[in-house]
C-alpha cells in the first residue's frame, strides 16, 4: 500500500514541474523568450515528456531499493525533480549563461545525490572529489565561453552560430579554443571518455 501511495506521489509532484511547463508553452507557443534566451517549441516539448517519462521511470522502479537501503525516499523525489528542472532549463537554454545554470542546477544535485550514504566513508569521500572536479570542469566551460564571448560579444547561441560562418584568421581560432574548453569541461561533468575516472 505505501508502495502505491508513494508512487502517486512520485508521479504528481515530478508532474507538477510539467505542468507549468506545458501551461507556459500553450501560453508562448512556438516563441522564445527572454530576450532569445529561452525556447518554446515542439521539439523542446518532446524532450521534456521524454526526460520527463525518463525520470518518472527512475522515481518509481527505485522505491524498493531506497526501502531497502533504508534512505529517505523523499529526498531523492525532491532531488530528482531538481534534475528534472534543471534538464528542462538545458533543454530550452538558447543562451550560453542559462545552459550553464542549467549545467550546474544538474551538479550540485548529484553532488548530494552521491552523498546521501551519510553512514559510509567512500560515498563522502567520492562526492567531494567530484565536487572538486566539478569546480575544475565548470572553470573549463567559462574560460571557454569567455573566449566564444570575446568574437561576437554575446552568449546568445543562435548568434553565435552565424557569425561562425564568417570568422576569419585570429577569430576562428578562438572559436575553435572556446569550443575544445566547453566540450572538455562537458565531457568531465558527462564522465565521458576519457575524462571518465
């Protein structure tokens, strides 16, 4: 019974976050807001059922083990939903600054996240360490939106995208630079070959 009433939990608050999502897309629809920064559109409503869907599943087939493991079910609803939040701002992110809150608003609930074995050395030991890292690979990314900022003198994506096709000389290398120090700092955060250890 407990199982059931803390799976209709799971799924209307994870739900809620959804919903003003959705009421603000029938609002704006197909529009993007905030000065260009973020996006509104059918292709961003789909990612967001899809990572909606994805955390949903997470939530619900991990109850046992949380029960198991004896930790607080709850936190980890809240925590997931702090994901969720922050993959939706990702995915609607059309400025380099809101992917970037994005990016961190994901981190610093994994960073919890991998602590929550309050009891247990290694998980302590393992959050701070990919805390540090964290900081490392969050430096990386601004350095390197700096130098993307330094061509066009805007975070704006899609402007930045365009003046792409025009760099030359000395601009187009710092567009390359900023671009190698953003995809590192991206891949140490996504533990992505060979940035994994």
């Amino acid at each position: 019974m407990s199982c059931i009433v803390f799976t209709l939990l799971t799924l209307n608050y994870v739900f809620m976050l959804f919903k003003g999502q959705v009421g603000l897309y029938l609002f704006f629809q197909n529009s993007i807001l905030f000065k260009s920064s973020y996006d509104f559109s059918g292709f961003t409503i789909f990612n967001k059922i899809v990572s909606l869907i994805t955390a949903m599943v997470c939530l619900i087939s991990s109850k046992n083990y949380f029960e198991e493991k004896r930790f607080y079910y709850f936190e980890s609803v809240v925590l997931t939903s702090t994901i969720l939040l922050g993959a939706f701002i990702m995915i609607s992110a059309q400025d380099f600054l809101l992917f970037y809150i994005a990016v961190e608003l994901i981190s610093l609930s994994l960073y919890v996240f991998i602590s929550m074995k309050k009891n247990e050395n290694q998980a302590l030991e393992s959050a701070l360490k990919y805390f540090v890292l964290g900081a490392v690979a969050s430096a990386m990314i601004v350095f390197g939106a700096a130098f993307l900022y330094s061509i066009g003198i805007t975070t704006n994506l899609a402007k930045i995208s365009t003046m792409v096709l025009y760099l030359e000389g000395n601009m187009k290398h710092r567009f390359y630079i900023g671009c190698i120090f953003i995809l590192i700092g991206v891949f140490y955060k996504l533990a992505v070959f060979p940035f994994h250890y």
